[in-house]
C-alpha cells in the first residue's frame, strides 16, 4: 500500500552516519562526491550534509532527509544504524523498529502502521 498521499504518514531518511566511510582520517571529503568511495566519516556538520545530499542523489530518493546532528541524537533515540526502520506514533513513541539491511521487516512494519492508522483520532 502506497502512503504517499496519506495526511496521516510522514516518512523521511534520517541520515545518521557514514557507516562504511571510504577513509578515517585525510583532508576531508570531496566538495561534489561522485560516489561511495568518496565519503568519508565525518568532522563536520557540513561534511554530513554533503554525504547525506550525495545519498539523496544516489539513491534517487523522492522522501525528505532529515540529517542528525553531529552527537548523534536521532541514531540514539532511534537506534537508527544500520539502516533501520522505525515508525514513531504521534506522541514521539517508537513504535516499530527493525535494523537492515537483512533485518528489514517491510510486512511487519506495514502492520504497525495500518494498526496506528485505524486508531481513533485524539
């Protein structure tokens, strides 16, 4: 079932980290990377911005990216490595969460959502 259209549903990529960076340590990432040899982890804020708008691009995403602050704040609260899944109900709870990517559970997710969508409204 497509969410798309849905007033109710608000998904977004939280980039997080470079979980694989090409490189620890050098003079910094490239100002245009071209690709995932070119990230590396990163120093700065803008470091992460650049890596999480060449993710966007590379994985030609359409969904907003939302990018977590440099000590981590979202990757906490919602264990958001690796590239897991998490559906937050409207009160801030985490209602769902699976880690990927051979973790992923879309069928179980999709459950969870259906179940808070056809609750009454508050």
């Amino acid at each position: 079932m497509s969410y798309k259209n849905n007033p109710k549903v608000a998904m977004f990529l939280v980039y997080v980290r470079e979980i694989h960076p090409a490189r620890e340590t050098g003079e910094g990432p490239p100002k245009n990377p071209q690709g995932p040899g070119d990230i590396v982890q990163h120093k700065t804020m803008d470091d992460r911005i650049v890596a999480a708008s060449a993710c966007a691009k590379g994985l030609n995403l359409t969904l907003p990216v939302l990018i977590d602050s440099m000590d981590g704040v979202a990757e906490k609260a919602y264990r958001g490595v690796p590239a897991a899944t998490a559906i937050v109900d409207l009160d801030g709870n985490l209602v769902f969460h699976s880690e990927g990517p051979n973790g992923v559970q879309p069928k179980e997710a999709e459950k969870v959502l259906r179940r808070l969508l056809d609750q009454p409204a508050k």
